[in-house]
C-alpha cells in the first residue's frame, strides 16, 4: 500500500513541478494524471500496488469533496441572496448538459444491439 | 473537580485547536452519510456527501466553529484531491481498449455537455440579474472540484465557490441523472455513465459505479477527460471572451 501511495505522489509531485515551470496554466494534479496514464501505457498493465491505492482512493472520492463543500458556510449570505437563481442555474445547466450529452451520443455513436443496456 | 485535572473547557480549547475535530467530524459525517446511503438501498437523495456537508455544517454552526479553523485540520482530506486526481489515469487506461471506434463521438459529446454547462448555467444568472462573482465561479463546476480549483483560481474565481457549486452539480446530477437520461431514452450503459461523468463528475460517477460498472468506468471516462480538456479550454475561452 504504501509502495503504490509512494508512486501516486511521485506522479502528482512530478505533475506539480511540470506545471509550475513549464505549463502554469495547467493545474498539476491534470499533468501528474497525464504522466501516470502515459506510464500505463507504455507499460500495458496497471501495477498492482497502484491499483489497489488508486482505486480505494477512487471508491471515496466523495469524501475528498466534503472540505472543500463546506465552504458554503462562507457564502451563505451571498448565495442566500442569490438563492433563487442559484438554484435555477445548477438545476437548468445540470439537466441540459446531462442530456445534451447523452443525446449527442445517442445520435452519433452507431446502435451496437451487443451494448449493455437500462431497463 | 480535582485541581490537577484540567477543566473540561480547557480540554475542549486543545481538541478544537488540533486537527483531530476536524477529521473526525469529516469522517464521521462521511460515514453517517454512506450508511443511510446504503440503508436507503443507495437512493439517490439520500446522497452521502450532501448528508456529510449538511451535518459538518450544523456541527461547525453549533459549536462556533469558522470556517478557517475547520479547513486548518481537514485540509489533510482535502489534499488527497490531488492525489485522486491523478489516480483517475486508472479508470481511464482500464477503459482505453474499449474506446476504440468510440472517441470521436465521446470527444463531441463531451465539448457539447461542457459548452452546455458553461452557457446555460452564466446564462441562467445572467438573466436573474445575480452577482457577477456568482456567475464566474459557475464557470468551472461540471470540471471535477480539484480541477474546478484549480481552474477558478486561473479565471480568477473564488475556488471555494467554485468548489460549492461543482459539488452541488455533483450532488443534483446524481440524484437527477436517472430520470434526464429515461426523459431523453438513452439506454445504454457507456452513454448514461459518460453522460453523468461529464455533467457531474466525482459524484455522478460514485452514483454510476453503484448502478452498473461499465456506467461506472465510461463516468469515470467522462469526468478524467473532462478535467483534462477542461483545464485547457476554459482558461483559454475566458481569455477570449
């Protein structure tokens, strides 16, 4: 476990360094994803230690947000002002971009019957 | 009492000093949220990271707590962000040999959810007259929060705010996701996942894994690609608008 946390830091660490000398306006964490994945691929399989600490990781992402969300404390006064529009927009923008999406590939991609499907 | 022991304000002065509190009320909220998740056969309002949030905020609410003290002992959760970030290679190389034939349209569909995102959300604040630092932080929030972030600090967006309302997306997409994608009659799995992933990142693509896990591996997909592309777009589309 702490051979595959080791490799995943020396990536976002590598990814870090990369942004800040050379690609300011990337942040590091998207380069350190870019280097690991050219990594997997060069190498064809995914290690079995950063397998296991990468995707326990994955499997909590959702704990990792929750820091940063309570932030909304700080901004309870503008938002509360704002509630109204606020809610609107996450509401409108969330629906049209889920379908936009879907529906783009929906009409793009080619029917495969082979696809797993929705009930 | 006895006098050698210290007073019980005293004590409490070190834990709300310490980061201790603040990791253990995280985690703790996280893990409340996770088994209504799981008692409620994993309904989509019964969200784990909105029922975490909600309850860190009554918490810090009632015990007085700001927001700067809290996020001095959490940052510790905070910071594994970035290492999840990286760790979304994972997925995304897990999924590689499927994509072939496929990355054309993913890649058209993703640019059309993310514009879609952009516009109807700045549009929506636009229209109701509401603050302009409300629309900025906008900008970002179908991007994945670490990378939303990061972003908003290059537009000059508050990354908290952007962080809130990337979170919120998350959270409404995932409880809405099953009914938009039955409303539009999107059936197969990879779509409904991509789809989720993009709109709703982290959160969409925990809610996709749990339903079915090649909706699960196609979010996850959507929501890497979108953190990549999206931080290189966006900075550049807000320079030239």
């Amino acid at each position: 476990m702490i051979h595959g946390l080791f490799q995943l830091l020396l990536f976002q660490a590598a990814g870090e360094l990369v942004s800040r000398f050379l690609v300011p306006f990337i942040p590091g964490p998207v380069i350190g994803l870019v280097l690991l994945l050219a990594f997997l691929l060069a190498r064809g399989a995914v290690p079995r230690n950063i397998d296991a600490v990468g995707s326990g990781i994955l499997q909590h992402l959702g704990l990792l947000f929750v820091p940063a969300s309570v932030g909304v404390l700080m901004f309870w006064p503008l938002l509360r002002a704002n509630a109204g529009a606020v809610i609107a927009a996450l509401v409108v923008s969330v629906v049209a971009t889920i379908a936009v999406t879907a529906l783009t590939l929906r009409l793009l991609a080619r029917d495969n019957p082979e696809d797993e499907r929705a009930p | 009492m006895r006098p050698d022991l210290p007073a019980i304000h005293e004590i409490w002065v070190y834990l709300a000093a310490s980061p201790l509190l603040a990791l253990t009320v995280t985690l703790g909220a996280y893990a409340l949220g996770t088994s209504v998740y799981e008692r409620t056969n994993r309904h989509p309002l019964a969200n784990p990271v909105l029922i975490a949030v909600s309850v860190v905020s009554l918490v810090l609410i009632a015990i007085d707590m700001p927001y700067d003290t809290y996020i001095d002992g959490a940052q510790f959760v905070h910071f594994l962000l970035g290492t999840a970030t990286v760790s979304l290679a994972i997925p995304i190389y897990k999924g590689w040999a499927s994509l072939k034939g496929r990355v054309g349209v993913l890649l058209l569909a993703l640019l059309a959810g993310g514009a879609t995102s952009i516009v109807t959300a700045v549009g929506v604040l636009q229209l109701a007259g509401a603050d302009e630092a409300l629309a900025l932080g906008m900008v970002a929030k179908s991007v994945t929060a670490p990378i939303a972030m990061g972003v908003a600090e290059q537009i000059q967006a508050s990354p908290t705010l952007t962080a809130v309302f990337a979170v919120s997306t998350g959270i409404l997409g995932a409880v809405l996701g099953r009914f938009i994608l039955n409303g539009a009659r999107v059936k197969p799995w990879w779509q409904r996942g991509f789809a989720l992933g993009v709109a709703s990142h982290g959160i969409g693509t925990s809610r996709a894994f749990s339903i079915h896990p090649q909706a699960g591996a196609y979010a996850s997909l959507g929501m890497g690609l979108h953190g990549v592309l999206g931080a290189v777009l966006i900075p550049m589309l807000m320079a030239w608008v």
